[in-house]
C-alpha cells in the first residue's frame, strides 16, 4: 500500500516536471503550452488519488 502511494507521489513530482519545460530550439511555445496542460491535469489527478489512499487507511477499521 505504501509503494503505490509512493509511486503517486512520484508521478505528482514528475508531472511538476512537465510543467517546468523550458522553450528552447526543439521545444516549441506550443508543445510547452501543451505540457503544462498535461502536468497540471496529472497532478490534480494523481494529488487526489494519494488523499484518496490517505483517507481510506485512515478510516480503515
């Protein structure tokens, strides 16, 4: 269980990443639009499912 919400937090810290892609000669303004758009849907997703993991091992009897 732990693993798993470890993982999630992972891919919350790499969706940041996404987020911080810098323009440069390769990656376009459109591609790094695209990219923060992408990162910041996975880490509302991901943010929830780890309060979701959170919750029910909170109120697990």
């Amino acid at each position: 269980m732990y693993n798993l919400a470890l993982l999630y937090l992972a891919c919350v810290f790499a969706a940041f990443g996404l987020t911080n892609v810098p323009v440069s000669a390769v990656i376009t303004e459109d591609i790094t639009n695209f990219l923060d758009i992408i990162g910041g849907i996975a880490m509302i997703v991901f943010a929830v499912a780890t309060l979701y993991i959170g919750f029910k091992a909170l109120f697990q009897k």
